[in-house]
C-alpha cells in the first residue's frame, strides 16, 4: 500500500543494543505508531556501537516494511534529533564495576545534558520522549532541564514495564486472564523502591483486593502477600531478570516502550482504565512538583494526564513517600553537580 501521510521521526538512541534491536522492527512494522502511519527511523548511536546500529538498519531493509520511509544511522546528535516527533531515549551508560551512585549520575548526566539540548535545538513541536535509560527519572529530568523551549510535560520517562509486570504479578495470583484486570498503578520511581499499588485495581470490573483475599483465605493473609511478596517482587524484577537471564530485560522493556507511546499519541482504549507513565508532577499526591514520577495516568487528546482523586491510605501513603524520597535525593544529586 502507497503511504500519502508525511512520515512520523522517530529518533532511537541505543539503537546499537539490546532494546534498540527488539525495538526497531515493531517500530517498522506499525506496531507503535499505527498500521497507517509511516516512519522515518533515526538511529543514535555512539561511535563503538554503530556498526550494530548499521547491522540494524541492513536487516530493517531486508524486512520490506511498508511503513518504513528510510533509516539514517549517526553519532551526531544534532541530526539524529533534527525534525522530531517521537524520541525513544534508551542508551544510558550502566554502571560499571567500582562505580558510585554519584559516578553514575554524572556519566548519564554526561549524556542525557546535551540529548536534551540538542532535542530542543531540533525537535518538532509535537516531540514526545520517553526515556528508557536507567537512572529513567533522573535521566528524564537531566534532559529536560536542557530543553527549556520544550513543554517539561512531553519529557516522560518508563515505568509501562513495571506496570506491566505487576498486571502479570496479580493476574497470576488471581489465576485469571491478564485482559480482565484495570487500574494498577506504579508510583515513584523506575528501581526498587517504587510502589506498585493494586488497591483500585479490578478484574473483570469487580474490586480485585476481595477476590484476592478469597483466594488467599482472608484479608489478613492477602496483605501480608502484598506486603512480603507482591510489591518487592514486581519492584524487584529488574534484578530477577538479571540474575536469571544474565543480563537485563529486553523485550519485555521493548514491549512496555511500545505500549507507552502507543498509548501517548494516540489514547488510552476506551475501556482499558489506566496505566503508569513516569511524568513531571504538578504537586498531584503531595509529589513535589517538577519531580519526574511515576503516577497511573491515561492518555486523552494527546496528553498524558494523572488521574485525580484516588484515595490514598496510609500503607500507599508511607510507600509513596519512601519512593519520592528517593527521587528528591537523586534529583539533589544531580543539582550538586551541576547537571541540571
Ligand atoms: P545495551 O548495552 O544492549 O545497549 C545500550 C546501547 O546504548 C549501546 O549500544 C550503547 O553503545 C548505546 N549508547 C550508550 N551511550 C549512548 C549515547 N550517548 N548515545 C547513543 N547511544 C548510546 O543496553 P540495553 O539492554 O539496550 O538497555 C539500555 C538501557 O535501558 C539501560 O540503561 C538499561 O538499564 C535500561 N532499561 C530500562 C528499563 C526500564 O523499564 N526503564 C528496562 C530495561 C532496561
Ligand atoms: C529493569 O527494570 O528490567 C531494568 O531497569 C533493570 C536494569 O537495571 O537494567
């Protein structure tokens, strides 16, 4: 089929890596962006990771997608970034042996500094970014504060992952499909101290924490699952994936980035309840505002919107505020250094 629409810029930094590779043919195929909407492919990458980038690009041409307008592989950031609509920040510097908290906040900020400076020198107005690099919040906020010409709300970083496994995580507990359940949230940030919180959650529109209890035998034993099992197995899932696979989550990370900006440009499904998506809070839930955290959000006209009015108890209230904790910490981090 013949494409008319001019085609959509999406810009992968990474694309050498392991995501990048899962990431970039269902990009191509339509699976993000839409089966009508054609894209451009720019893929960053640094200089030891191009010629995996070039590999990339090869087989992305022997995939004959339709949707496919072309692919430009670069290390040069300024055209990597210039015209675009969709930018998928996903390279990031990991921590290397020996390195401090503090070593690994300035080698990202190292990075994320000028992405974000050379974003705001180039992208379209309607750029979106999501970033998938990890410190994801504090890397989000660094490239945000050098893009002082682009709205702060269209800087997003992934916590769709961790959303996506606490749906997994409770589907399985309730021994039903992952389809029926709503309104899960994650709050915080993307690392072990989030909080994944299931007590507005449903399945199949009835309230899941009783349905949970029956079949734990009682609300008593049902907590201490939350408590004990629940929440530091979905916050701790990075690291099981790690130690299971040997190296970090890939193509469920790639799935959960599709799912966010799917859902970002073009709206929640009708019905679908909310989701998660790390965003700079507006002060909603006490959460400072600025801070890039993690909040159950749905996606209209566009935009990404925090859902208002949940009530909060005092067990979400102690989790939300330890996670936030932290965020504020890596945030005056990055602050003393200089980074933002
Ligand atoms: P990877 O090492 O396979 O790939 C990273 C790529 O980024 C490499 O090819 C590297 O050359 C490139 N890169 C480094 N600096 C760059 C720069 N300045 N510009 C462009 N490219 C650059 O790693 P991966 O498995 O693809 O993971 C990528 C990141 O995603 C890691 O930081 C990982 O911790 C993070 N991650 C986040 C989530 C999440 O849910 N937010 C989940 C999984 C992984
Ligand atoms: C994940 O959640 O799988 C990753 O963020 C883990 C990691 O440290 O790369």
């Amino acid at each position: 089929m013949a494409h008319s629409r001019t085609p959509v810029t999406v810009t992968l930094t990474g694309a050498g890596g392991q995501i990048g590779y899962a990431l970039l043919f269902r990009i191509a195929s339509g699976q993000m962006l839409g089966a009508d909407v054609p894209v451009r492919l720019r893929l960053l990458e640094i200089p030891q990771g191009l010629r995996a980038a070039e590999g990339a690009a090869l087989e992305l041409q022997d995939g004959a997608f339709p949707l496919l307008a072309g692919v430009d592989v670069t290390d040069d950031r300024a055209a990597a970034f210039d015209g675009v609509n969709v930018a998928l920040l996903v390279g990031a510097r990991p921590r290397g042996p020996g390195m401090e908290r503090a070593d690994l906040l300035a080698a990202n900020g190292g990075i994320f500094g000028p992405q974000g400076a050379a974003i705001n020198a180039g992208a379209a107005d309607d750029v979106r970014i999501v970033v998938v690099g990890n410190p994801a919040n504090t890397n989000a906020l660094i490239a945000s504060a050098h893009a002082p010409d682009v709205p702060s709300e269209r800087f997003t970083a992934l916590t769709r992952l961790d959303h996506n496994r606490a749906l997994g995580q409770l589907a399985a507990a309730l021994d039903a499909p992952v389809g029926g359940i709503r309104n899960v949230s994650i709050w915080g940030n993307h690392s072990a101290s989030q909080y994944p919180d299931v007590s507005h959650a449903t399945l199949d529109g009835a309230p899941a924490l009783p349905l949970l209890a029956a079949r734990l035998g009682g609300a008593e034993p049902a907590e201490r699952w939350l408590a004990d099992e629940f929440i530091p197995r979905v916050a701790k899932r990075g690291a099981e994936i790690i130690e299971v696979r040997g190296s970090s989550s890939v193509a469920s990370a790639a799935s959960a980035t599709i799912d966010h900006m799917r859902d970002w440009v073009g709206g929640s499904p009708a019905g679908a309840g909310w989701t998660s998506a790390a965003l700079p809070s507006d002060g909603s839930y006490g959460v400072p505002e600025g801070l890039i955290s993690s909040f159950p959000v749905e996606s209209v006209g566009g935009q990404l919107r925090i859902v208002q009015g949940l009530e909060i108890s005092a067990f979400s209230r102690a989790r939300i505020d330890a996670s936030v904790a932290e965020l504020i910490a890596e945030r005056d981090a990055v602050r003393a250094l200089g980074l933002i």
